[in-house]
C-alpha cells in the first residue's frame, strides 16, 4: 500500500465536525426475539406479523366495513368475501407523486364485506415488515419501502433536491401524513434507532424516519476532499444521511447495492 493509500484510510476515521461527543443512537427493541411474531390490534384492525425478519408476512383481520389500502402485488391471499377494487387515489396529482417516490401509479382497495375478512401481505423483497401507528403525524418512507396503510391517512411524494438525487435512493421521498395505521417492508431485518442529538446512516440503510428529525445527505465528516468528489460523484463509500433532533430512525440490516456488487462476479457470462 502506498502512502496516499494510508493517508486515505487515516483520514476517513468518522469524528464529530464540531469536535463534540460523538451522536447518540438507541436501538429500540420491538420484540426480546427478532424471529417472536408481532401482533396488535387497533380501532381498524387485528395485525401479525410473522416469518421475521428475513421472509416476513403480514395478516390484517378487517371487520365489516374497514378497508386498507395497499400497494399492488403486496397482496398473497384473502378471504373469498374480501372487495378488491383497484385505481387512482388522490388525484392524479398524488398518483404521480407515489410513482415517483418509487411505489405504483395505482393502489388496491380491500374492503370487508360481511361478517369481515382476512388478508395475507408480503413485500417484494426478502426481509422484514414494520408496523406505525401515526396520529396527527407525518413519517418519510424511502424509495420502495410503502407496504399498506389504512383509511386517514395521506400519501403524497416530497421532492428533495439534489440531496436526494445524490443519495442514490431517489429524487423523491414518500410522505405519510395523518392518523392511521401503516405497515412499511425492507431488505433484510429492520432495525428501529430512537435517535437524541446528531445521527448518520449510510443512505442505502435508511428504510424511514420520522418528520420530528431534520437531515441532510452529505459525506462522512473527516473524509479529505479527494473522498468527497470521489462519494459525490461515483456513489462510493461515505454518502450518508445525517440526522439531528429527536426523533425515530428505522434502518435495514441490508441494502440491495451491496448485495448485486457481491452477486455480480457470479453470474452467467456468455463465452465466445
């Protein structure tokens, strides 16, 4: 290794800038057992969540009535009473605000009928589901996170600039706005951090946040300048998204980048 190389290693450490203490991040535990199912009932219904954390499923029991709002494919199986109804919802407008943060132009509508329902959810990806309860509150999915939620509760995509261009997981985050029930999926296991102060999270881990935390997209404090263009420009280690205030951060135990890169030297080639 030659001497910039050793530079480069020393002076990527991560410091606070300030020179202060370094941020505080709790892991907050939802069950003693990562793998124990979770269950909950609310106003608008029964919920369990099982096959955690790496192949995780979702069952709503509905009672007559009550509807729950999904994003397309989520669906596994339902009751043969259950009423699916699928279209736009919002307005076109909010429509193209969902897309573009990264969920379907449409959205499927279940509603009870009878006697009530149940329905079977699971996420595309191979990982876990988290449940979020807001009340009169607002909470930011990433891109592809938004599994299904219940009736008060608004979708609609905020732009972010550059800082999200730059983080590599959109130009749009999802905002859920209101009170109601909301089920949200990640690859790999989910990890809620209750976050006081400064906090940073590599961007590809973030699965969520709530509206009470303030963040940027930047690159790790202490990286030299030369880092800094090279995470700018080629998405390389050290683009994070750094946190401040109080508030919940939920992050993913694995990020789909990292795993093609590991994957790609194994797959099929055509040889000549």
């Amino acid at each position: 290794m030659d001497d910039h190389s050793i530079d480069d290693v020393v002076e990527a450490e991560l410091v606070p800038e300030n020179g202060g203490s370094a941020s505080v991040g709790n892991p907050s535990n939802q069950a003693a057992d990562a793998s124990e199912p979770i269950c909950g009932q609310t106003s608008q219904l029964t919920y369990e969540i099982s096959q955690r954390p790496d192949f995780s499923v979702l069952k709503v029991d509905l009672a007559q009535g009550a509807k729950v709002y999904a994003e397309p494919s989520a669906m596994v199986s339902m009751s043969a009473d259950m009423h699916l109804k699928a279209g736009f919802r919002g307005g076109v407008g909010r429509s193209l605000g969902r897309m573009l943060g990264g969920e379907s132009l449409v959205v499927n509508t279940f509603t009870a009928q009878a006697g009530g329902g149940e329905i079977l959810f699971a996420a595309g990806a191979a990982g876990d589901i988290a449940y979020k309860r807001l009340e009169n509150s607002s909470l930011y999915l990433q891109r592809g996170a938004y599994m299904l939620n219940t009736e008060g509760i608004d979708l609609t995509g905020k732009w972010q600039g550059a800082k999200g261009f730059f983080s590599g997981e959109g130009l749009v985050l999802l905002k859920a706005s209101g009170t109601g029930d909301l089920f949200f999926n990640s690859y790999g296991a989910i990890l809620p951090i209750d976050v006081t102060g400064d906090f940073i999270v590599d961007t590809g881990y973030v699965v969520a946040f709530e509206d009470t935390l303030q963040y940027r997209v930047t690159v790790l404090p202490g990286l030299r300048t030369a880092g800094k263009v090279k995470s700018f420009f080629f998405g390389g280690e050290g683009l994070v998204c750094q946190f401040s205030g109080t508030g919940r951060v939920w992050v993913q135990t694995r990020q789909v980048s990292s795993f093609l890169a590991f994957a790609n030297p194994y797959r099929p080639t055509k040889s000549n």
